[in-house]
C-alpha cells in the first residue's frame, strides 16, 4: 500500500455538496430527498445546538462518540486528526497532514500539521497523540475506545511524527483512527487528572469550553489561537449545546426558532424537517436490531432466533407507527456498497415460525424471554410484543431503563436475554469485527461463527474495495443464515437546522465540522 499524502482539502460549496451527497462509492448513502448544500457563513454570531443528555464528561475517554450524543461537543473542542469523508468513503486529513502506510498495514506513520497549538499555547505533537493514544489503553482510564487503542506499539520519530504497529497488519487502521482515535486531548490536562481533564478540557478545536451548568447546558466560546485563524475560522463566535430530552420538542424547539439545529437518527422528525426547516442526511450501516444472547436461553437455541425474526415483519412498524423507518433487507443499508441483495433476510413466515416455537416447547424449551430496551425504544417493542403475543408457546417481557441502566446491563454486564441496540457505521472497519468476530472483547451476544470470523478477517486484511465486497456478502450470508440478530430498520442520522444556519457538513457517521458552521450572509 502506497504512503498515502492527503489532498488540500476543498471549500465552499462545492465541498459541502460533495460531503453530503454520498456517491454510490461511499459506505453509506444519502436520501435524494436530503436539502441542498450549504454555502460558507459570515463571520460572527452565536447558534444554539439541542442534545438529548448532558456529558458525562468532555474527555475523549469518557464522552460518547456518537453524533447524536457528545460527538458535536467533541468536534468543537479537539478536531478530528483525520475523518472519514462520507463523498467517497476515504479517510482524509485534518489536525493530520497524512496517515500511511507502505507495507500493507504492518506499519504505519502518522505525520502532524506543523504549528498546531492545544487551546492553552502547548504545541500539539506526536508525544500528545502517543500520551492520549496510550491513556485510553490503560485499564484504569476505562475508557470508551479502550479495545481499539490497545494492541498499538508507538514510537515518536519527530515532534510531528508518530510510528504505528499493530499487533497484527491492519491496511484499515486508518479507518480506525478517524472514527475511534481522532480526538487529542493536551498532555497539560491529562496531568491534571482525567476527571480534571473531563470537565476542563483543552484540545485543538475551533472551541474552548466557556461554562457547563450541569444537566443544562454548555456554552463553547471561539479559541483565539485555532490553528485555522488565518483563514477565517471557527465562524461563529459562540456555540451553545442546550439539553432537551424530548424529542418531540426538539424538533418543535428548533421548528419556533428556540433553538437552531439538533442532530436526529429518527426518520420521522427528518422527514418533516425536509418540508418545514433544512436537512443533511446520511443512510449508515448498522440499523436498528433485536440482539439475541447466544449465551444463554432461549436464543442459544438457533430455532428460538429464527422463530422470533420469522414471527415479525419489519414493514409493521413504520406502518402502525407512523415513524418513518426503513425496513431493513440486513445489517447493511441497500444503498451500501458493500450490500449483498442475495443475503437478505427471511419474509415474515408465521406457519414456520409457529412451528418452531411449537418444537422448541415440546422440548421443554418454550421462548421465554425479556426484551431489554433504552426508554425510546417502547412503542417499538409494545408492537412487537403484541405480534408474539398471536403465537403460542412464546412469552416475552418488555424491560425499559435509562441509558444509563441500559448501556450498563446490555454493554457492560451483558444480562440480558435479548435487547435493542443500534449502530451508526459510516464504514464497516473497524466496528463489524469488534461487534461480530468472536475474538474480539466487545462480541456483546456471544455470536461465535466460523464463517463469520473468516470474513471479518478477510475484510480487514484488504483495502480493496472488491476484496472487501466479496468478504462482507460473505458475513451478510452468515448472519441471515445464523441471526444473531434481526434488524427492522435501516440507520440513518441527519442534521436538521434552521433555514438561517449555514456551513453545514458533516463526517463520520453524521458529526459536525464546527470550524464552518455558521450564519447566512
């Protein structure tokens, strides 16, 4: 694999159209539907962003990486070293001037922008990326990206140059850094403490933290020293992060000019946000699934699983619910390029799936199980627990928790018998191994396959997008032949803001460039 330089990155319009119009060649997609790119802002003014929670914590370790949780906040504090474009599904730079490799992924080097500054003064250096690369590495630290830092020998070569070696060849790792390792924070704050660090953190962002009332909101003000300055950048004077746990008033916050954009994974409120505000959408891979515990009963039992997936019809549930959901054809969106149409799912088949429980019951194994879900997933699993309900020798229990409770039960103790869960992927590296590969630490249902393990390996030792295809149809055959899940919805993410904000474009799997958002001229 060639060292590979990243380009100059392009402005204007043109590019904001190119990120939010994702090509065929892009891991995900975007809706036709999606409003128009938006053009650069004017200097100055302040905007207001929702948020369903507060942070835990603003440290790179501790805060949630997803675009509907901390990741915008994150965004404004450290920018990312290097981003995946969702235009044409390739990893580009940012705080980074390029991240290579030679020998096809044994190695790696990544290379820093020269006259960087953590938003103290501190330089901002290999030793700083190697420091916070490490951090999370360590047990103690607990941190969220532990599992993906770990295994990495780091060697500063120069102040601006940082050495990688994976345990074993990796020609994806770069997808890794982008969507797992991309924030920095200042070796001056980590000295301080990692709490210290979470609630005053110094990064390399567009902004600094100004204020946080607890449980309320936070208010980022522009870094006099952004390493973007001199050409006119952040735009925006203040940014607010403001908490409103309804979504239903985000959207009508936003909607009265309360507030000026949120970002949502609910189709429903994008939808109407393409008639009465603006919108920026992105289809990812993951949807949203019933995950089976295979390590315990009922769904040990292969034919407990199919009985289940067999019994109900995703198209159910944005019909009597109204929401605007997707239904799934399997864990990656149709309009992936890594989509294998031949390894869709089953259709409903009530006769078989009555069979099955029939079977399994006469064994002395009727499904009994709870279905354990995070509060805004009710209506979802009310419905289907009233279609289970119409079969005989099943039972199933809805148990609703807070996030919290939820994430600690289903990520961290793994009790549960089955649960919701939801991934937002703009690529499928490095997060189908660590979800699916039953070596990794984060396999949360236990699915051990064979086939499954061969094609995830297969994925990730190739940077061919023809090798890779060929590997995912693979997986997409094991999983619909297994279920170790059952998806009903496709995953998407959007940003729906006010007709006044503009220099809207995203990354990842729907996070913010916060260094161009801004007002219209």
């Amino acid at each position: 694999m060639p060292l590979r330089p990243f380009p100059a990155r392009r402005r204007g319009a043109a590019a904001a159209l190119a990120v939010l119009a994702l090509t065929a060649t892009a891991c995900g997609g975007s809706d036709p539907k999606s409003g128009p790119a938006t053009g650069e802002a004017k200097a100055g003014g302040s905007l207001t962003m929702l948020a369903l929670g507060d942070s835990r914590a603003l440290d790179p370790f501790t805060a949630s990486g997803v675009a509907v949780a901390d990741e915008p906040r994150l965004a404004a504090l450290y920018d990312p070293l290097v981003y995946l474009d969702p235009a044409d599904g390739k990893v580009k730079p940012h705080l980074a001037e390029s991240l290579g490799s030679t020998d096809n992924g044994a190695t790696w080097t990544l290379r820093l922008r020269p006259g960087v500054k953590f938003s103290d003064g501190t330089d901002f250096t290999a030793d700083a990326v190697k420091l916070t690369w490490e951090t999370h590495a360590r047990p103690e630290t607990k941190s969220n990206q532990a599992s993906y830092a770990s295994g990495l020998a780091l060697q500063v070569a120069d102040p601006l140059t940082l050495r990688i070696t994976p345990k074993s060849a990796n020609p994806n790792l770069d997808r890794l850094v982008a969507t797992r390792l991309a924030y920095i924070e200042a070796p001056s704050a980590l000295a301080k403490g990692i709490p210290e660090a979470g609630a005053k953190p110094v990064g390399a962002g567009p902004f600094v933290l100004q204020a946080w009332t607890r449980g309320s909101e936070q208010v980022f003000v522009r870094n006099p020293d952004y390493w973007q300055k001199d050409k006119g950048l952040p735009k925006l004077d203040k940014l607010t992060v403001k908490v409103v746990q309804d979504r239903e008033q985000q959207y009508t916050t936003v909607k009265s000019g309360g507030a000026d954009l949120v970002a949502s994974s609910y189709p429903e409120y994008l939808d109407r946000a393409r008639k009465e505000l603006q919108v920026s959408q992105l289809s990812l891979i993951g949807g949203q699934h019933i995950a089976f515990n295979l390590r315990q009963a009922p769904f040990d039992d292969i034919r407990a699983r199919r009985a289940v997936s067999l019994a109900l019809d995703s198209a159910e549930v944005p019909e009597v619910l109204g929401n605007g959901f997707v239904p799934a054809k399997n864990f990656f969106n149709a309009s992936s390029p890594f989509f294998d149409p031949t390894a869709a799912q089953p259709a409903q088949n009530k006769a078989e799936a009555q069979r099955l429980f029939d079977e399994l019951a006469a064994e002395g194994k009727k499904v009994d199980f709870t279905y354990t879900i995070s509060q805004t997933g009710i209506k979802v699993a009310e419905l289907m627990k009233s279609r289970l309900e119409q079969f005989r020798n099943v039972s199933m229990r809805i148990e609703a928790l807070d996030v919290a409770a939820f994430v600690a039960k289903f990520n961290v103790q793994r009790k549960y018998q089955a649960g919701q869960y939801q991934s937002w992927l703009p690529d499928p590296e490095p997060e189908m191994w660590s979800l699916f590969h039953s070596a990794s630490p984060l396999n949360q249902n236990g699915w051990h396959n064979p086939q499954a393990d061969k094609a995830l390996d297969d994925a990730r030792a190739s940077s061919d997008p023809a090798v890779r295809k060929q590997a995912y149809a693979a997986l997409q055959k094991a999983m619909v032949e297994d279920v170790p899940v059952w998806v009903y919805a496709e995953s998407t993410i959007g940003i729906i803001y006010a007709k006044k904000v503009t220099g809207v474009q995203t990354y990842n799997a729907g996070s913010l460039f916060m260094d161009r958002l801004g007002l219209g001229g």
